[in-house]
C-alpha cells in the first residue's frame, strides 16, 4: 500500500513505521493520521512481525499537531480530530507487538502523545518533548493528560502541561518518559537492537505481557494480579511454552512459532 505521509518498511520481524512530512516538522495532520491507522492495521494482521519502531523522518519525530489546520476548527472540527488522535493512539497502545518510539527531535504536542502510547521511548540527544496546548488555549487531545501521568506520576503531569513547557532529553530520562538516549546518528541503530532482542523472545508471551500490563493499570490491585494468575497459566497451553522451555532444558535457542 502506498502513502504519501508515512513510510513502512517491514522484513525480518520488525516493522518501522516513519512519519514523513518533514517539511512541516512532521506535523499531525487528518491525512497523516488517517495513514498511520492503516498501517497499523496491516501490522495488526502480519503474524510475522514481532516489533515495531516509530520516528520520524527530518529533525522532528512529530512537532504537534498542525495547528494552520487546527485554526479553523470548531468544536465538531475538534471533536472529529480528537477522535482521529485516539484512534491512532489506542491502536498503538493496543497492538500485541511492543512498539518502541525512537524520538529523533522535536516531539511536542501530539509528537509526545503518540510517543507515549508507545511500550517504550528512546530519544535522540537533541529530542524535546512537551504539552504546549495551554498556549494555543487548548488541553492535550490525543490521551496526553491520562498517559503522561500514568507515565511520570500526575504531580510532573500536572506541571508540564499546566504549564505548557518544554522539556530535553535529559530531563524525559530523568523523570521516567525516556527510557534511554543516544547520539542522534545511532540512535535508530541502537533502538533496532533494543527491537532484536524482544523480537528473540516468545511472541505469546510478550503480547500477554503487554496486554495485561496495560489493563491491569486500571484495575484494583487484587483484579490485577488475578488477570496475571490466569493469563500466567493460560500460557501453559501454548506452543511458545512448551518450545520454550524444551529449548532451555536441551540447552539450545528456542524455535517460537507465535502461537
């Protein structure tokens, strides 16, 4: 499938999904949107692919939505944008294959929110990050203000988007938001490593963990840990167990068949 504002690229267990709008920082636009959640959806049905990786093309990962075309908006506008934004991110979020954001510049607005339904966030040295919406007299509209304090607790929540503030790479890493920087020319590389080393481990096993960490957060402690309990022993039904622990006993890699 051909797209004008994404590149997807695909082979060997990984996926990469490229925003590709660079002449516009990369910003969030309805055709741009409406293109990541199709090709989320053709990775949603590939069995083969094991990870994904999302960056952007340029010196922005996502600067924003785009706000030339925001300014026209009234509330149903909004409202049919809000909607297009959380359909993006709840897809990402709910993929069974752990998707990993390689931030490579700017990610401001909508660039942090998709970054935040992503499993993990590895950022360029040179990365911002921030929820400057309160100085275009809006709020977060893509799950900003319920991931990000997920995320960083809702204190740190609180002051970057009450606030509107950028913050860099460092200060991501330091408050939780990034799990690891890199120099800006290795940072695909390095984050294609992180994406081998899951994509090596049962595929079952991973989509279960994922998923029931992502539900488990809304839950009480107790309906937490019981969805745990029965998805730990659900596993023991499958193929990637019995092959899994076969392979550790006979002393040699595991052959996972994702099922």
């Amino acid at each position: 499938m051909s797209h004008e504002f994404v590149i997807y690229e695909a082979g060997e267990g990984l996926a990469t999904i490229t925003i590709n709008r660079p002449q516009a920082l990369n910003a969030l636009n309805p055709p741009l949107l409406e293109e990541l959640l199709a090709v989320i959806g053709e990775i949603r049905r590939d069995p083969t692919l094991r990870v994904v990786i999302l960056t952007g093309q340029g010196k922005a990962s996502a600067a924003g939505a785009d706000i030339s075309v925001m300014s026209r908006y009234g509330t149903c506008d909004g409202l049919r944008f809000a909607d297009l934004g959380h359909a993006v991110t709840c897809a990402l979020e709910a993929l069974p294959q752990p998707v990993l954001a390689a931030v490579n510049g700017f990610a401001l607005g909508g660039g942090t929110e998709l970054a935040l339904a992503c499993d993990m966030i590895y950022a360029a040295q040179t990365a911002v990050f921030g929820q400057p919406e309160v100085n275009l007299g809006i709020i977060p509209g893509f799950g900003g203000t319920q991931r990000l304090a997920r995320t960083v607790g809702l204190n740190k929540a609180r002051e970057l988007i009450l606030s509107g503030e950028r913050i860099s790479a460092e200060e991501a890493r330091r408050i939780g938001l990034v799990a690891e920087i890199f120099a800006p020319e290795e940072l695909l590389a390095k984050v294609r490593e992180k994406a081998r080393v899951i994509a090596s481990r049962g595929p079952v096993a991973v989509a279960a963990a994922k998923r029931i960490m992502v539900r488990g957060f809304g839950l009480s402690h107790d309906a937490a840990l019981e969805l745990e309990r029965q998805t730990f022993s659900a596993l023991f039904g499958s193929f990637d167990q019995k092959e899994g622990m076969t392979a550790f006993l006979e002393k040699r890699p595991a052959k996972f068949e994702n099922r």
